[in-house]
C-alpha cells in the first residue's frame, strides 16, 4: 500500500507552487483531481513545447492527476465543486490572491460542512499585511527575498536558474499537509494549512539573514565559492576545473598532506583556519591552482578521492540526464503523455516496500466525466454540463 492511498486531493492550482505539492502526493499513492480552466487548463500547459509538443514544467508537475475541467464562475460549476470537495481530504489552492475567498472555498466557509477537510492556501505574501494583496511570481519572490542580492557574480546579481520560490513554498505545503493529515488520524479534525512563498523563500536565506543582521557582514556574490567556507569551489586545472569543498580543520590537514603534499600550510598563519583561509581565499586559491596547473581533472579528482576529500563534476543538464548514478541505482521509469512516452525519475523519498506511483501525464479534460460519473451524475446531465458550459 503507498502511503496516501485512500487520499482524495481537489487541486485548484496552476504553475509550480500547488502543482509540485500535489503531484509528489499522487506518487504517493493520492488521488489527486487537477481542476482546470475549460479549453485553456493550467496555463503552464502553454509555457513551452519542448517536450514532444507539450510543457517541460507541466509534464514535470503534473504526472498521475486525473484533469477534470470547471468553470468555477458558472453556478452549475459551484455545485459540482461542492459535491466534489464532500468526497475529499484535502483542498490546495494557489490562485490569485482573494479568489479562493470570494468563491467560497476559504476554510472559514468550508469547514463547518466539511470539519475533516484540510485546506491548503498557498499565497504570495501571505494573507495580511501591506503586501497581502500583490501577485507574486518566482522571480519577483526571489528578489524579495533577498536570494538575487546573494547569487551571481561580484559585479551582476542574478536568479537562481530554476523556480527556487515556487518549488521552496510547494515543500513546505507537502509537509504541512501531510503534518495535518497525521494530526487529523489523532484528533479527527482537518485544519487551514497556509503557505506564503516569501515565508518559504525567507527561511532558506536565515544564513545570509543572520550573517548580516548580528555579524554585519554582507554575504559576497562567489559564484563557484562558498561564503563561509575556504577552499570550497571550483579551482582550474591543467584541462578544466574540478569542484571541491571542505567542512573542517581536519581535512584541511589531510588536503595539505595528501593533495597539495605540503603538510606544513596546515600550520601556516594565513591559512591555520577557517576564518584565515576565507580572509587569504584568492592567495589560497592561486596557491591550490598552481599546484593544480600540470595535472589533468581527472588527476586531481584521483587525488581528492584518495585522501577522501568531497568533490564533484560542473556538469550540464544533459549530463545529469545521462548520469550513470541514475541508471545504476534504477531510478528512470517511463511515463505516457498526450504527445508520447518520456522518461522521469523517481522521487526523492524512497520507501524499500513499494515504489511510486508514477502515473501519467493528463491531457486537459481527460477525466472530467468519470469524475462526473463518480459523483453520481448521469450520462445526460454530463452532456448538459459541457453543452452549458461549466465542465
């Protein structure tokens, strides 16, 4: 048995936020109903066509969701929703700020008919506040948090290259939800779960926050480098550059004697510890690379392997698509879309007695009248809806 099988989640969501909540909750085993707009659906089926005609973002958020189309203003709709919501666990909503609230589908209003439920909000900036009523997307969050001012090079700040806020807020919604449906197993009683992407955002820059808050020091835009540590990065070599780090005293003295064979830097003033070695970085560095410059990468990284130093590849995305890693531990399956097969991997979390669902890709609509079916409409009042114009 996966781990929410049994589990109904309505999803009124779009982009990545909801989407990535919900989809790992269908891996697990929850029957997750995606509700669309009709004859548009999520809009992130639009954002590219990379994949055989279809979203890189929406065939990677969107696997085993059944897709039901609605149109939530049509009041046919608003009562298939209801009878919808009566069958289900969980309701996660990342729409516009105030829509879920003007629909009726607040928790306010839904629990005293449905006090089991447990209602996801997802927002931008949560729901007080100056900023409560201001759309929020990935890169705009990503600037409020404070995440561009720490990325990029010196001179340019940049955005982290994938959806960082999106997917940071669809975690935290995961973990709430699955919080509350353990409390729910205890007391019986659902709960209003709210995620505000600066909130999530927020608490992965508590490093750069703290730092500057208490030490009055600014985190340095180190584009290879770490800020708290030295030597960790990358360091070029005869034939490219290699990236390693390391996290204490002691394999500093291991790297002085194994890899740089001059165990007497260990002791040297400029580089006795950490915080020496991250005042003297470039002299370090140009120490490090010197040494470096007559050994290929694949010498240097023998080397770090043999004294046990962590150290890893600045690999593309096409070579993490064919990482041996990957294939040697079976992580690929293969998935059905609308425009053809694709692969995708398993989830991060891996239970030894039963493995993800892994379902497919829905076109939009796909589900809408054996979902209708399932709630007990029949045949003619499916057509009706759809000839009205609410399904």
């Amino acid at each position: 048995m996966r781990p929410l099988e049994g589990i109904r989640v309505v999803a009124l969501e779009h982009a990545v936020a909801a989407p990535i909540c919900s989809r790992h909750m269908a891996d697990l085993g929850a029957d997750v109903i995606k509700i669309e707009r009709p004859g548009e659906g999520d809009f992130a089926r639009a954002y590219d066509s990379y994949v055989h005609g279809q979203a890189s973002f929406f065939v990677w958020l969107n696997r085993g969701k059944r897709s039901v189309t609605l149109d939530l203003k049509h009041p046919d709709a608003a009562k298939l929703l209801e009878r919808l919501i009566g069958t289900a666990d969980v309701l996660l909503q990342n729409l516009a700020p105030g829509a879920a609230a003007r629909l009726g589908l607040s928790h306010a209003d839904l629990a005293p008919r449905h006090p089991k439920l447990i209602v996801c909000d997802i927002s931008g900036y949560g729901e007080s506040g100056p900023f409560a009523n201001k759309k929020a997307y990935d890169l705009l969050i990503q600037a409020e948090s404070g995440l561009i001012s720490v990325t990029g090079t010196e001179e340019t700040p940049s955005r982290v290259g994938i959806s960082a806020a999106d997917i940071a807020t669809g975690m935290y919604a995961l973990s709430g939800i699955l919080a509350a449906l353990v409390r729910r197993g205890r007391t019986g009683a659902g709960a209003n779960v709210k995620i505000a992407m600066l909130d999530a955002l927020a608490e992965w820059m508590m490093y750069p926050l703290y730092r500057t808050a208490y030490g009055r020091s600014p985190m340095p835009r180190l584009p290879t480098s770490h800020p708290a540590l030295a030597p960790y990065g990358a360091h070029q070599t005869k034939d490219g550059q290699v990236i390693f780090g390391l996290q204490n005293e002691r394999e500093w003295v291991t790297f002085c004697a194994k890899v740089l064979e001059r165990p007497e830097l260990a002791t040297d003033r400029r580089f006795g510890n950490n915080t020496a070695r991250r005042e003297h970085r470039l002299e370090l560095t140009a120490l490090i690379e010197d040494y470096f410059a007559d050994m290929t990468s694949i010498d240097v990284v023998k080397k770090l392997d043999a004294a046990g130093i962590a150290n890893g590849r600045l690999n593309e995305p096409a070579d993490v698509w064919e990482h041996v890693q990957f294939t040697a531990r079976d992580r690929w399956r293969e998935i059905d879309t609308a425009g053809g097969p694709v692969r995708a991997l398993l989830p991060p979390f891996t239970f030894t007695d039963v493995e993800a669902a892994m379902g497919d890709v829905p076109a939009l609509g796909e589900h809408t009248d054996a979902v209708l079916g399932e709630l007990g409409y029949a045949p003619e009042e499916v057509r009706a809806l759809h000839a009205a114009g609410a399904v």
